[in-house]
C-alpha cells in the first residue's frame, strides 16, 4: 500500500475570545474530515496570535506562539519554514473543508505539471462572480485567486522567494498574485475542489485604529512595489499617516 500523500496546512489563528478560538477549531475538524487518511496526510501547523493562550495546543496540530509581532505574510513564512512536505496550503482559520477538496487539487496538478498554485472553489465568492462551479480547471491570477487558501507545490517559492513581510495583512493576495504573474507562475481555480470561506471574522474584531494600521500602510507599500512610486514618496505617505494618527485624525 503507497504511503499518504503528506500536506503541510498552515492555518493562521487570531483566538482573542472563544469563538475565534472554535472556528479555528471548526477549521481543522473540517479539514481532517474532508479526505481519507490512508491517502491523504495533513500536517496542521497553526500560527497563533493571542499569545495570552500559551502553551494551549490546538488539536491534532502543531501549535506556534511567535515572538514576532503579527504580519500575515511574516507568520505564513514561519509556517513555512517549519514544514517540509512537498504540498502546501496557506490558509485563513475560518474556512469549511468540503469532501476531497485537496484530491481535487491534486489531481488537477498531476494532470497539468506546470501547475505550481491552485485555489478551491469557494461557494460564497467564486458564485457570486459569476465561475462555473461544474468547470474545468480556470488559469487566472487576482479575481480568480483568493487569499484565504492557496494550495501550492513547496517548490514554487525556489522560483519566488519568500512572501514579502511588508504586507502586513490587507494587499497579501494581491502581491502574492502579481508574483505569479512577474515570474509567469500557473494558476488555476479548480472547481472541483470546494472550501467555503466563512468571512473575515477575525477582522471584525479588531478595532478601528488597528484596523486602519492593517489596510492602509500596506496599500502606499503596494502602489510603491507595483505602481514604481518613488521610495521617498511611500515614506511620505508613511510619515503623514503615522501623524494624522498621532493627532488623531
């Protein structure tokens, strides 16, 4: 009998209170439930962010406290650099794993090699804009892609790196995206293969000022990147926002 296919999850966790801390849960339950595991292995590495809940570990996980201070893409990269299986998935603490969802993907990347990132299909998002749930493998970059779960073959960041730590939270799937793109990565929405995504919960209890710091800072990082703003006009964006702040405007 082959062994598992090993997968590496990487579920980034903000538990401030008990039911960001059950959908985190409800995430890996759903995850361990969607797939047979004589054939399929996930390894759950879950970085968490409410360090006041050390040295808790979620169930069947590994558990990460990180000294650093919060960056969505810094704590993917410490997931990352943590795992070693050659699949990887990057995912959000609020999702719904549908029956052979990874199956699907890998499939879909066994039938086209090329194939280095994959996203599932999400009901509440890849419906509402209009992809058909029935279709065939779709090649696409932002619009199609979705930031709350990519699935990716290990080797894709030999060819682009680590994720870039300035984009703290907002922005992440759109530089991600434009990655691909720059570097002519494949990406493709797999239809079959079906996560639902619950919505930015998490998010929702942060409050405005930290709110801000996450959406804004990130986008004059992004126009500088991709737009070829100059340095010294990003840091006077930085500069004026970080005053406003200050006075509390």
């Amino acid at each position: 009998m082959a062994a598992p296919t090993q997968i590496d999850i990487i579920i980034l966790s903000y538990a401030k209170d008990e039911h960001l801390k059950n959908l985190t849960i409800q995430t890996i339950d759903t995850l361990l439930k969607s797939e047979d595991p004589d054939a399929i292995k996930f390894n759950v590495v879950v970085i968490e962010s409410n360090k006041e809940m050390q040295p808790y570990q979620f169930e069947n996980s590994t558990t990460i406290y990180p000294a650093e201070k919060f960056g969505f893409h810094k704590y993917l990269n410490i997931g990352i650099g943590q795992t070693s299986s050659p699949y990887v998935c990057l995912c959000n603490n609020d999702l719904i794993f549908h029956k052979g969802w990874a199956t699907e993907i890998l499939k879909a990347m066994d039938d086209d090699p090329v194939m280095l990132s994959a996203v599932p299909y999400d009901p509440n998002f890849h419906k509402r804009e209009g992809f058909d749930e029935n279709g065939p493998p779709l090649e696409g970059y932002f619009g199609v892609l979705i930031g709350w779960c990519i699935f990716v073959k290990r080797e894709i960041f030999d060819i682009i790196g680590p994720l870039d730590e300035h984009f703290v939270f907002w922005y992440c799937d759109y530089d991600y995206s434009n990655t691909l793109e720059k570097y002519k990565v494949k990406n493709c929405l797999v239809p079959a293969s079906v996560v639902t995504h619950l919505g930015s919960e998490s998010l929702a209890k942060v409050d405005s000022k930290e709110f801000k710091k996450l959406t804004q800072l990130p986008r004059f990082y992004f126009s500088y990147k991709w737009h070829h703003r100059s340095w010294l006009r990003y840091w006077l964006e930085v500069l004026l926002y970080r005053v406003k702040n200050l006075l509390g405007k």
